[in-house]
C-alpha cells in the first residue's frame, strides 16, 4: 500500500477484523479536557445518524460491530483513538470492511455536536474526573504526577480539569473538533484477513514521543478523613527505549514489583503484611518509574524504612533473572495472537522510531545478565515521595 500513515497488517487466522484511527496531538493542560470531550463526542451519534436508534441500527446492520474511543498520554502525545471491532466479510456479501472505514471516517470528520450531545460529552468527562479525585489510589497516583512533574507532560492529568469543563462553550468545542480535524497527525492501523482496503491517506507522525524527565527529591503529603493511606514515590530513570540498559530496566521492574515473586510483594506485603496493595510500574515514555502501595496509616514510618530496603537487598542478592525474563517473553509471546495487541506493538514502533518485532524483543531479554540490572539499581536516585495520609481511626 503507498499511500501515507496506514498500517496494514494481514493475517489469515483472524476471523475478526480491527480498524483503529489514532489522532495525535501536542499533551497540554489547556487541550486535555477537551480532547477528553471530543472522545465522548465521537464515541455518540453523528449528522448521518442523528439519533441514539439511528447510530445503534447502523451497527446492527454491520453485523453488530464493535466501536469504542479513548485518550491517552504516549510522552509528548496526548492520543484520541476510535478503535472498531466486527467480523470479516468474507462470512457475508455485504463490503464490511469498506462499511467500517467509512464509520470511522464519517465519525472523525462530522460527529454530531450540539447543545445535547456537548451536554452529555461534559457531564461524562465530569463524572470521570470525579471518579478519579474520589479514588484514593488513583489521586495519589495523578497528584504525586502533578506535584513532581510541575509543567512537564507526566503532570498533566489526563482526565483532564473540572475549571476547564465548567467554562467550556460549544462554540470553543466546535473550533476544537475543526482544529483537530484539519491539524492534527493521523495514522490508520487495520488488522485481519483484510486484502485490499482503500483508506484515504493520513498524516503520520515522524518525531519520536519521549521526553526528557527532571524530578526533585521531595516528601509532601495531604490528608483525608480515612484509616487507609496511599503513598507514592516517583523516580526519575531516563532509560529510554533503545539504550543500552533499557531491557535490564524493564528486568529490574519485574523483579522489584510487578509479579507475587517480587521484592515489595513478598517482603513488605506477604512477609510483614504491612500493606494492602504494592507494585512497582512506570511510564516508559517520560523516563520515570514509580511504586504504589496502600497501607494502614499507623505503618507509614516501616514501610518507607521497608521500600528502600528492597533495593538494598536486591543490589545484595542473586537476583532470579530467568523467572524475570519469562513473566516478559510470556507477554511479549501473545501478541500475535491478539489484533488489539499486535496494532498497539506497531503503534508503539512508531512512536519510538523503531522496527522492533516481539521476537527481537524476546531475544533482548535473553542477553541480559545479572551485572546490568545491577547497574541499573546504580542509577537509582532519591524519589519525590507523595504520602496521601488518612487520619480516621480505623
């Protein structure tokens, strides 16, 4: 296929076909709440169907196809998705594939957006940042992200702000949806036993998505009328794909906390059962890790003094890297079983400049020795450390 920002990958096992448009924008504060309403907007009716029956018979008829949108936050990128899911044609006479790429299409370019529809949009994106402040976990998750990262992308919500909502027009929405329409980059990524399908050219994103992180060692907390705490900590790493340490890095997550094997799970929570939840995660794009725990608030003294431990203790030890590298290659095998996962890896290729595939991913993993993730733990800073402390008696 030559035309521009289409990613077409064919695979006859597929009984299922997936289509995705992913809209990329510059991540700001000031475009995030909207974009976050234009997602509800094109995921709700058009001006070809005007009507919440006229948008669901139009589905019916494509053979109850599947179709959703969403945000999210690539580095520098804030991305819109509209993502369909629905059968192959090749079961049915009608063009299916050509019926998905024009609902796509039509859904972008003219979604219905009026006084209702806007309304509806806003009291979503509304109840949804609402969900996210009421959460405790997933505030001290955003307000240790904002505290420490100040104006640089990781700081900005991606929910988006309730200030903004509140004094969003339908007008400002209108020239958002033709702003993004007529600027943004486009790619179009389709999956399955597809052939030939005709989509119009895109405009794809050439300039890669991460960023260069600085976070300042720091402790702050807030309070709430709760027994439970929530406690953050971010590290600034900088390990980005495609440096030399970068699957040493990933190895050293996994070991110090994203499986029932690793060092926060098994020492702090199964070994003194200090908390009720502990992992360890990052965003690979911003060159930042960070660990999550929630605990009762009489033990937020020992399970710092517990945290920093870990790495000690890892720096220490013979580290169980083949059970590491298994938890990885295990993921990185089922990709191309999934349309939605193997659309994501070629989506994640372009955002890093790369050609990876999963087996040369896997065959990365296999190199690492024990000496490199333990460089890795050399690298290792003081964390900005956000403490959500509740101050109820349990």
């Amino acid at each position: 296929m030559d035309k521009v920002g289409i990613y077409q990958i064919n695979d006859t096992k597929f009984n299922e076909v997936r289509m995705s448009l992913r809209v990329i924008l510059d991540l700001k504060k000031e475009s995030v709440t909207k974009a976050n309403v234009l997602s509800q907007l094109f995921s709700d009716r058009l001006q070809k169907y005007p009507t919440k029956k006229l948008i669901t018979e139009a589905q019916d008829l494509a053979y109850g196809m599947k179709y959703s949108t969403r945000t999210y936050g690539v580095g520098k990128y804030l991305i819109i998705e509209l993502s369909l899911r629905g059968i192959n044609e090749r079961f049915v006479e009608e063009k299916l594939h050509e019926i998905y790429v024009d609902f796509i299409l039509e859904t972008f370019k003219r979604p219905l957006i009026n006084e209702e529809t806007f309304a509806e949009a806003k009291k979503n994106v509304n109840q949804d940042i609402k969900s996210a402040t009421e959460t405790p976990n997933y505030y001290a998750i955003t307000k240790a992200f904002e505290l420490s990262g100040g104006d640089q992308t990781f700081g900005i919500s991606l929910s988006g702000y309730a200030d903004d909502l509140e004094t969003m027009t339908l007008n400002d929405m209108l020239n958002f949806h033709e702003k993004v329409v007529n600027e943004s980059f486009t790619e179009w990524y389709m999956m399955g036993d597809l052939g030939d399908v005709y989509v119009e050219s895109m405009k794809p994103l050439h300039i890669p998505a991460p960023v260069q992180t600085n976070i300042e060692a720091d402790f702050v907390f807030e309070t709430h009328d709760l027994s439970q705490s929530e406690l953050v900590q971010v590290y600034q790493i900088n390990i980005k794909p495609g440096d030399r340490l970068y699957y040493p890095y990933l190895l050293f997550l996994g070991i110090l906390g994203q499986s029932p094997s690793s060092y926060l799970f098994k020492n702090i929570r199964e070994k003194e059962s200090l908390c009720y939840s502990i992992y360890a995660s990052q965003l690979i794009y911003d060159g930042l890790f960070y660990i999550s725990t929630s605990f009762d608030s009489n033990n937020e003294a020992v399970v710092l003094s517990k945290i920093s431990e870990q790495f000690e203790l890892m720096k220490r030890d013979d580290l169980d890297l083949y059970s590491a590298k298994q938890y990885q290659i295990n993921k990185l095998s089922g990709i191309a079983e999934s349309t939605r996962k193997s659309i994501d890896f070629v989506f994640r290729n372009n955002r890093l400049g790369m050609d990876d595939t999963p087996a040369d991913l896997m065959a990365a993993f296999e190199k690492v020795t024990e000496a490199e993730v333990k460089e890795v733990l050399s690298l290792i800073e003081k964390p900005f450390i956000f403490v959500y402390r509740g101050v109820q008696d349990a």
